[in-house]
C-alpha cells in the first residue's frame, strides 16, 4: 500500500460499534483500559478523524486540570497566591503542553490524578460517606484511564497510613500496638479502604482483562526493561522533573541540556525543603508521599533488575503536581514574605521560571521531535532519509516489532512520506518474493523473525540509521548519498 494509504486505519470501522473498541483493546493493548478511547471514538464520530481533531480532545480535557490544581493548592495551602502559582505553573508547563496535544489518554491522566488528590483532601478533612464516594468514584475512573494511575492510589494509600500514626502520635499513644489499633478505628482509614474496595470492584473486569492477556501486555511493555545503565537514568530524571519549568533540548549527549536545568533542581530540592519544614504534616506528607511513592516504586526495580521505566517521562506524570505545587509554595511565599533585595531576588527567580516555561513551549511546538517522544523520536529523520530516494520508488519493509510497538510509528510516518512511498508490511511468517523485484527497499526497525526471513532469502541488510534502526536491502544510494541529497534539497 502507498503510505497515505495506511491513515484509514486511525479512522472508525464502517459498521464497528463502541465494544469492537473494547475487544480490540482486551485483544491487542491490555494495557490500555478504555475510558479515554472510548471518549476518543464518540469524539470522532463528530467531528472527525484529523490529526486537529484528535489532538483537540485531550487538549480541551487538559483544560479541566487548571481549576482542579486551584482547588487542590487551596485544599493544602489555603493561600490564594499559591493556588494561583501552582495553576499558572501548570498552564505554562513544557512538559503538560506537549501532552495535552498528544492524542492519548495522559491529560486524562493528569486531571484524574489532580481530582482525586482534590477529593482524598476533602475526605481526609471531612469523613462523610458523600465524600469517601467521590473519591471512590475518581480512584475507579483514574484505573480505567491508564494503569499507572495504581500509583497514585498507593501514594494516597501511604498518606493515609501516615496520617493515621501521625493522630495516634498526636494523643501520646507512642509507636505501639496501640498506633495500629487506633488506626484500625480511625473512621477516615474504613472510609479510604472501602472506597478503594468499591473502586477495585468496579475495576475488577479489566483486571481479568490484564490477567487474561498478560504475555501481550508484557510483550507490548518489554521495551521498557532494557538495559540502560545508571548514567542514562540520571539523565531521564533530570530532563523529566525539570522539564515542568524549563524544556531546552540541545541535545541528549550535549552536557548544556542538563547544565540549563540544574539551578531547577536546585530550585525543586529546596522548595521541598521548605515544605517539610514549614508547613503541617497533612500538607508536607501529602506532597511527599505524592512524589516519592510512584518514583520510588519505578526507580527501585530499574536500579536493582535493570530497565528504563522510571526514565520515561509520562510514567513520571503521578510525581509531577506535587513538585508544581511545592515550587509553587516555595516561591509565592518568598515573593510576598520577604523584602529588599532578597526580594527582588525570589521575584527574578519567579520571572525566570515562567519565562524559561514560555519558551520552551514555543520552541518544541516548531520543532520535528523531542527528547520525549521516547521511540518515536527518529520519525522526523526516517521521513527525511526516505524521502530523499523518492524518486527511486522506495518502499518499506516492516512488521509489528518485537515489542508491536512498530504500527503506531508507521501510521505517524505515514503523515510525511511522500505518496509514491510504498508500504510492505508482513505478519510473523512473511512471504517476502514480491519484493524480490525492488530495487530500494528499506527496512523499519524488523523484529527478529523479520530479520531471519529476509536472511534466508540471501539478502544483505545496510544501515541507514542506527539510531533510527533503519536499513536498506537493495542495492542503491549509499549512506552518504542519501545524506547528501538530504542537505541538497534543504
């Protein structure tokens, strides 16, 4: 098939209905639960299949989470001036922006996330049966919005606990059993556990789901268990905390990258700091439970089994209110508190991060890729070293992948290749003779069993781009050609 031609399957099947999405999702991605693609399907059948009006969907659900982190701040500062901080951080932030304009389910998340943190507040304020329901409510919509969001609830689980022997403490029970037997009639600790009850039964059919089909979710997540090496996951914290105040991308292996971000870091270390020192324990628990318990619960298992989980930034997205809330705090009572030049200080270092903010956002909106795009992020150049053939009729060779990842890189690609790029896309025991008359014919990051097929035939694999895990089979342009055609027609 011609390149283009591939985009008919982002559209909705003729005669499909809102449980064929469902099964593909049990059949295909167990990972993904349903909610935000079966918003994302009634969203289609108005207003269409576009890239515009898909990513206009998250963005507009984006928008939910400024009033939610406004509530969520007062809920914990009750100080307008940070809640308005904490808000416009979010607004402004690089990293937020980039994926409410991404057509997936991770400003949904976000929202979720900010939403139930809202409402555990509330409850853990005010136990009422009324207010343990929305919670529970919430916790059953973030499960069904992406399974990651069980890192959140075990954050909440962990302020939860924390609050009930901080109570216990508090009337001079001492560290005993008699902490645990206070704790098991604290009636804020029955309202928590039974509305996570009642959300894990509403739940408990995609969990069968994920059960059912764990070999395909553990297939199509494999790729987050690669080996990558301590250093490599430095880089990834860095560039993910940092990125919700400043997104400058010189380059992953340029030292600048990490040298612009790290008075952020600095920034992000103290504003914690100040937390836990300054505020009550239901606030400076809240926020390090709510940082520390998903990272934690990611990084360890890298650091001590190998893997990159913890490196990819929208894992991250259950750490990043409580930082932006934190800064928030940090700077808004400096700015108000102090006076004379420390003073004029705080408000520079407040300029600095809106500024930093804005542009970042304006420069990775005009840009081909970015460091967050994780496999996707040689799109833009695999498009450029095709195209540069295509008058030679090229056409690419590819399959689902070993981690079936490779179909939803080949419908992004699809929106840049040139027409005449044809598409030879082949099931686990592909039958390779048709290309046998071609004379360009590259090869898209093939699995395994790919790659022995087209071995068997006597074919030789050249790289075009390592990084890219792009080849080519036929004889043809060399690497340098193809290089140097690229720079000739830009």
């Amino acid at each position: 098939m011609t390149a283009p031609e591939l985009q008919f399957f982002q559209q909705i099947k003729p005669g499909s209905t809102t449980a064929d999405t469902i099964h593909s999702l049990m059949a295909e991605d167990p990972q993904h639960p349903p909610l935000y693609f079966v918003m994302a399907r009634y969203w289609m059948q108005q207003f269409g299949s576009s890239i515009a009006a898909s990513r206009l969907l998250p963005a507009l659900i984006s928008l939910l989470g400024l009033p939610l982190m406004y509530g969520l701040a007062m809920e914990l500062f009750a100080s307008s001036s940070t809640a308005l901080l904490a808000t416009a951080f979010l607004a402004l932030s690089p990293f937020d922006i980039l994926f409410a304009q991404t057509a997936r389910q991770y400003s949904l998340l976000t929202i979720v996330i900010l939403g139930s943190s809202w409402l555990l507040l509330r409850a853990m304020r005010q136990s009422t049966a009324r207010r343990w329901a929305g919670y529970g409510l919430s916790v059953a919509l973030g499960l069904y919005t992406h399974p990651f969001f069980a890192l959140t609830l075990l954050a909440h689980a962990g302020y939860v606990l924390g609050m009930s022997a901080i109570s216990a403490r508090a009337v001079d029970l001492g560290w005993s059993w008699q902490v645990v037997a206070k704790g098991v009639k604290d009636r804020r600790m029955w309202g928590f556990g039974l509305s996570v009850l009642a959300a894990l039964l509403v739940y408990s059919p995609w969990i069968w789901v994920l059960l059912h089909q764990h070999q395909r979710a553990n297939a199509t997540t494999d790729w987050t268990r690669a080996e990558v090496g301590l250093p490599y996951l430095l880089k990834l914290w860095t560039l993910s905390f940092t990125s919700l105040f400043i997104d400058l991308d010189f380059g992953f292996d340029n030292p600048l990258t990490f040298l612009v971000r790290l008075p952020f870091v600095v920034l992000i270390l103290l504003a914690l700091y100040r937390v836990y020192r300054h505020t009550p324990a239901r606030t400076w628990l809240f926020i390090f439970t709510t940082v520390f318990v998903p990272f934690l619960l990611l990084a360890i298992p890298d650091l001590i089994l190998g893997g990159k989980r913890s490196a990819v930034s929208r894992y991250l997205i259950s750490c990043f209110p409580g930082i932006q809330l934190a800064v928030a705090y940090l700077l808004s009572y400096k700015v108000l508190a102090t006076r004379g030049g420390a003073n004029n200080l705080w408000r520079a270092v407040l300029v600095l991060c809106l500024a930093s903010s804005v542009l970042s956002a304006s420069i990775s909106a005009a840009s081909e890729s970015w460091w967050s795009k994780d496999l996707s992020y040689s799109n833009a150049e695999i498009i450029h070293l095709v195209n540069a053939t295509a008058d030679q009729n090229p056409v690419m060779l590819s399959d689902m992948g070993d981690d079936y990842t490779n179909m939803g890189d080949l419908v992004s690609l699809s929106y840049g290749l040139q027409p005449n790029v044809r598409l030879f896309l082949v099931s686990a025991t592909p039958d390779l003779t048709p290309l046998a008359q071609e004379s360009n014919v590259f090869v898209f990051r093939a699995s395994q069993s790919l790659e022995a097929a087209i071995k068997q035939q006597g074919w030789q694999l050249t790289p075009v781009s390592d990084r890219a895990r792009l080849w080519r089979i036929a004889q043809g342009l060399s690497r340098s050609s193809i290089e140097r055609k690229i720079s000739e027609t830009s």
